[in-house]
C-alpha cells in the first residue's frame, strides 16, 4: 500500500511517499527554520503563509523523488493536530482536495503518533509490546506505555514547557540562535555538565509527598534558574562560562528525562524502550538512557529511537502512522467526509488524565 504522508503542524513544510509502512521512497522536508531565526520564534501567520507557498511544491517533489505518478497512490494521510490551527489548514486542505479528486482514503493523524512511528522506518521484525516511549520535542513531552497499535496508556506529561521548549528558551538566554536544541548540543560538547547546579526537576519517579508515582515533567523552573545564573554572573562574559552552563543545562534536561523513561521502562515490564520527537535527536540523551538501561538490568532490552532525519518533523513518519491506523480499522476511510484541523488533537483512546496511581 502507497501512502501520500502530508505535515504542516508548525513550521516545517513536508511530504513522502512511503510503501507499507516501512519503506520510505521519498521524504521532503522544506524547513522555514531560517525564516522564524530572525523572529526568535515562529509566529503562526508567517508560517501559515510560507507552508502555502510551499505545499504543492514539496508534494510534487516527493512524488518525483520517489518515482510514483500521483495515481499511483492509495491513501492520503496527514496531521489533523496537534499544531497550529493555520498551519495544520494548509495541510489539511491540500491532502483533503487530493484525496477527492483521486478517490482515495483519507486518514488523519495525530502528529504525536506520527513521531512515535518514526521508529518503524525500515523495521524488519513486528514491535515487540508493550512499548514505552518518550517523545519529546518543542510542543510536547509525553511519556507512553504503548500496549499495541493504537492502544496507550498515558503515564505522564509536562506540566508547563516541553523539553524542545526549554532548549530553545535556555539557547535564546544564552545567545544561541534558533533552533535551540540542536545549538546547545553543539556549544555543550566542549561543556563540563558538572560546573554548575541546575537542579532537576521533578526527577524522582515517586512523590514521597503524595505517596504516588509522578511521571510528569516540568522545564519552566529551569529556564528561571538560568536566567538568575546568568544574571548573577553578568560580568563574566567569557566562552568557558557559556559552554559549562549549556552542558549544565542539557544535563539536567536529559537527566529527567532519561530517568523516567528508564524507570517507567522497568516498572511497566517493557520489551523495547523507544525514544521519538525532536529531542530524541540529542546524542547526550541517548548516552544517558543507554547508561541508565544498563544500570537497571535492561541492556538487554531493545532501545530504538528514529534516524536524525525522522526525529524531526517530518511527513514519512504520518504515512507510517497513518499505514497501522488504517491497517486496523480501514472501514473507518473509505467515505470522502471533509477535515478540520484539531490544534488539540488528543491521541485517540489515550485517557485524559494520567491514571498510573496519581
Ligand atoms: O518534533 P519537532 O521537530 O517539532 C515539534 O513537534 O515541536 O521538535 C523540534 C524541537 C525543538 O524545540 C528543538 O530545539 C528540539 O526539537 N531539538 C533538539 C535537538 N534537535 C532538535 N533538542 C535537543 N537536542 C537536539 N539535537
Ligand atoms: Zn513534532
């Protein structure tokens, strides 16, 4: 089966050409990152535009990438949300049109399943449940037992900025341009993570205070405890102080949340550990939930996150999620029914609340 993926959510402009859920024959990605660098931040009408301008571009090119005609396709999918309501229209309307005119299904995906699929790209052998995952990028921190295929239990979340977030707030305090993430990796490899105490926040699994286990994640604290260091050192402008502190606080970012990955992963007896959204790109993160694996007696136990070019937004990975989604209920696709956007999409059958002791 030959799904169209389609992605606007926030400000990466994207369509692929994906066979079976696992193949991926083209992947195009038009990033307005340079765009956005001058306002620090993206602002949803100027993203909105640029993903107009460039939406049929990129989907011509991801056809012609993967060497398929538009008939060759079986199935549009694209982000209904969460993201940006203008964003997400552009999206929602072109892949909406197409599916009409080629009288194909039309499956809308959730972008946070998206970025768990990613890992499925080019996967050999079938998932071994249950899964859990931690997908973290600049719009949202979640930390999932996933059961099967469409089936999760939501352990927790972040209380206020996701860890994509609090990169990209931390690089504009130290002068770092946008995208935060991947600029603060860079500065922080020349860092020592030790020079300087951050804290932590809510690092431990366990709420000795409730007597219940707390698997959510809060980053603003974070930020506030930088910004006061860097004010309090004001007149120390040089480089050493700019690398240590960019460790520092990639430190305790990844700290947290390879803690509770690894440990939510022992607790709820997972068969692969996997990590999923931009974040995931993060070499340190990876090291430490690798480090933390093996502390717990898990190094036996597969941990998969998705290629650098996946971790990302990107459209292969909704082609794959959209694949499963429909692979299970395609019933559900076969009647043309016109596509809002949904800026809160909630992952389907996820409880609302979290429900693990809280
Ligand atoms: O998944 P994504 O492309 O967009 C959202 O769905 O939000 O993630 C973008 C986020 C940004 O906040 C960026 O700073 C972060 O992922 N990011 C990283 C790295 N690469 C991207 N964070 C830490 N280390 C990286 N190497
Ligand atoms: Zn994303």
């Amino acid at each position: 089966m030959l799904l169209l993926g389609i992605e606007t959510s926030c400000d990466e402009t994207a369509a692929a050409v994906v066979r079976n859920g696992r193949e991926i024959l083209s992947n195009i990605v038009f990033s307005q990152m340079s765009l956005h660098r001058k306002t620090g931040g993206v602002v949803p009408e100027v993203a909105a535009r640029e993903h107009a301008v460039k939406i049929i571009p990129v989907i011509e090119e991801a056809l012609k990438k993967s060497h398929q005609k538009l008939s060759d396709i079986d199935a549009v999918a694209v982000t209904r949300g969460p993201g940006l309501q203008i964003s997400l229209m552009v999206g929602t309307n072109a892949a909406q049109t197409l599916a009409l005119v080629l009288r194909k299904p039309l499956i809308p995906v959730n972008h946070i399943e998206g970025h768990m699929y990613a890992t499925f790209a080019k996967r050999k052998f079938s998932p071994k449940f249950p899964i859990v995952i931690l997908t973290a990028s600049g719009g949202h921190n979640e930390l999932v037992l996933w059961k099967n295929h469409g089936e999760y239990t939501f352990l927790g979340s972040t209380l206020d900025d996701a860890a994509g977030e609090a990169f990209d707030k931390g690089a504009r305090l130290l002068g770092l341009p946008y995208s935060g993430g991947p600029a603060i990796e860079e500065l922080a490899k020349d860092g020592n993570p030790r020079t300087y105490p951050l804290p932590f926040p809510f690092l431990s699994p366990w709420n000795p205070r409730k007597g219940k286990f707390n698997f959510n994640f809060s980053f603003s604290g974070l930020k506030t405890a930088l910004f006061y260091f860097l004010r309090d050192f004001q007149g120390r402008k040089d480089q050493s102080l700019r690398t240590d502190l960019a460790a520092s606080f990639q430190h305790s970012i990844c700290e947290v949340l390879a803690s509770k990955l690894v440990f939510a992963a022992k607790k709820f007896h997972a068969r692969e550990v996997h990590l999923g959204g931009g974040v995931s790109a993060n070499s340190y993160l990876k090291k430490l939930v690798r480090q933390k694996m093996k502390a717990l007696g898990l190094s036996k136990t597969p941990f998969r996150f998705p290629p650098l070019s996946l971790c990302t937004d990107n459209a292969a990975m909704i082609a794959i999620a959209g694949f499963y989604q429909y692979q299970k209920k395609p019933w559900l696709y076969q009647r043309w029914k016109p596509l809002t956007p949904l800026p809160n999409f909630p992952v389907k059958n996820w409880p609302r609340k979290a429900i693990i002791g809280m």
